[in-house]
C-alpha cells in the first residue's frame, strides 16, 4: 500500500500529532525534569574537568549521555529505567577511565592523546607538526591570538590532548629574528632574497642569511619561498 501523501506546511501536524494527548505532554515535562537532574548529577560526578574543553574521550561520554537523555525526554516508547542504567554505566565508565588513565600513563596517551610540541626554538617542529592534523593557516591563527608577531617570539609551542596551544615566550634579549605570520606578509613570500640580510623559510621558519637577489632552498624542509626575518619584540 502506497504511504499517504505528506501536505507541506500543515501546521496541525507541524505542532500536534493524533497520537499525541495533552497527558503526555505533561509527561514529556517529568521526563525532561528527570533526565536533566541525571545530567546535573552525572557532570556532578565527572567534576569541573568534564565541563572544561573536552578530550576526544570526553566528548564521546557527553554524546553518548546526551543521545540517552534526548530519546528518555521525547519518546513514549523509552522508558527511564532504561536511560537511567545508561547513565550510571557510562558514568562509572568515566570514573574507572579516569582512575586507569592516572595508573597507567600509557594508556592515558592512547585514550586521551599527549602534548605535542609545533614550535622549538622559533622554528616550526616538521616531525610533532606533520602528525597533527592542522594547517599553518591554523596554527599562524592560533598564534595570532595570542599576539605573536613573528615565531622568533616563541621559545616553545604544544598543542595539548584538547586541542588547546600551550605557547612559551623568549625573554626579550633572547628573541630571536624569525618569520612574520601577518597574513598580507605571509602572501608577499618571494623564491629570492628582495634585499640582503636575514630571512625566514615560510614554511618553517628557518632563518638564514641571503644576499640580494639569491635564491636557496631551505635546508630544514626543502621549501623555496622566503620572507625577510622579523625582530620586533612581542608586545601582550
């Protein structure tokens, strides 16, 4: 039997159903109240990290918490004991992890991921960078936000299992000259020097002396283009 023609735009089916009885919608309101303190009481449990910037991990709990919460709240066919028992397993779930990833450092990396560090020294780190999954776009954005002019500022920078950047700064007479991440410079990078003097690889940031008009290839990554090294010092 072929299925009934669905009529755009009826506004009694958009906001009722035949099914539906005023009754349920006030049990739609307990199971919602019900479900929401299940909520409360399991982010209550999980404590202040687990309403923080989540882990991969995290993240997969809060999901599976909320597709257990939405389905108890809405549907006639889905009762609370049920949702309830999801909520205490994946709860305790979160605990025994959280107790597994303190005894077991290895097992923490594999679960949750591990500090990974992008920037050494004012150069960008190919080995710790080219296993993210993160663009130069990104990370010069990330950078940016936290008021780097150029990665000669930076002594040290760690993208955490989070996601978060962790950056370290030289001291002032440490800085070093290195490549400008402003996005309209990064756009003017040139295959030779423009005048001599130090410049930085736009592809890593290695700096080195070129004369006037020279092209090199850099040694760190192999990439041709170039800008002149930046040395102004970091204001925040």
């Amino acid at each position: 039997m072929p299925e009934a023609s669905v009529t755009p735009f009826d506004w009694h089916r958009i906001w009722w159903a035949n099914d539906v009885s005023w009754p349920f919608l006030l049990e739609i309101a307990f199971r919602c109240g019900f479900t929401y303190l299940l909520i409360l009481g399991a982010l209550r449990i999980m404590g202040r990290r687990g309403v923080r910037q989540l882990s991969i991990f995290e993240l997969s709990i809060i999901l599976g918490l909320g597709s257990a919460a939405g389905d108890a709240m809405l549907y006639n066919d889905t009762p609370l004991l049920p949702a309830t028992a999801v909520f205490v397993v994946v709860t305790a779930l979160y605990v025994l992890f959280n107790r597994l990833t303190e005894w077991y450092p290895r097992f923490s990396d594999w679960l949750e991921g591990k500090p990974v560090l992008l920037i050494a020294e004012g150069v960008i780190d190919q080995t710790g960078f080219g296993s993210q999954n993160l663009t130069l776009k990104e990370l010069f954005g990330e950078l940016r936000q936290l008021q780097v002019e150029h990665l000669g500022q930076v002594r040290r920078a760690y993208i955490e299992a989070t996601g978060e950047f962790s950056v370290y700064f030289f001291e002032d007479e440490a800085m070093r000259p290195g490549l400008p991440i402003w996005p309209e410079l990064l756009r003017a990078a040139q295959p030779a020097a423009t005048h001599p003097g130090p410049h930085a690889c736009t592809n890593c940031g290695h700096v080195r002396e070129l004369a006037a008009a020279a092209q090199a290839r850099c040694p760190v990554c192999e990439n041709d283009a170039w800008l002149p090294a930046c040395a102004a010092r970091r204001v925040s």
